[in-house]
C-alpha cells in the first residue's frame, strides 16, 4: 500500500468514528418518552413547528426544557451525519485517481 492510501483509510476512519460518537452523544433515546410518543413520525422541530403557541405555552417549564434540548440533540445528530458525510465523500473523490 501506498502511504497515500493509508493516510486516507486513517482520515475516513476518524470521520467515521466522529459520525459514531455524534450518534452515541446526541441519541433519540434521550429525549422524553412523551416527545416519542407526541411527534409519531415526524421530526421534533416539525413537531415544535406544528405545535400551536398556546399548546406550547401551556407545557410545565421542565417539558419546554425538554422539547428544547430534542430540537437541540436533532439538529447535532444532523450535523455530525452531515459533516461526517461531507468529509468522507471529499476523500474518497479526492483519493480516487
């Protein structure tokens, strides 16, 4: 093997690892049991965007807390899956010649 291949084996590794941790680190399982069973099978920020303002403003303080830190965990799940993607598509183009 050339050092070049190696060099990109161990970058996509990285990038793979990065994508396993960001999937360990911001997990649906986290969020409360009533945001799985209230948004079906929708995303939590479609569910908050579906949501009316006053059936928002009626949540305790603890389930806007929660609602917040899904919409939170969901949008750093896309972004390490994005990243992550983006990298290891990058190096695979650039490593194919």
């Amino acid at each position: 093997m050339k050092p070049a291949d190696i060099y990109l084996t161990i970058i996509i590794g990285f990038f793979l690892c990065s994508w396993g941790i960001g999937e360990f680190l911001w997990r649906k399982s986290k969020d409360a049991g009533w945001i799985h069973k209230a948004k079906g099978k929708k995303s939590v920020s479609k569910y908050r965007e579906s949501m009316p303002e006053q059936k928002f403003e009626e949540l305790s303080e603890i389930e806007k807390k929660q609602l917040i830190a899904a919409i939170r965990n969901e949008t750093w799940r896309i972004v390490s899956r994005g990243v992550s993607s983006f990298f290891i598509i990058m190096f695979l183009i650039t490593g194919v010649e």
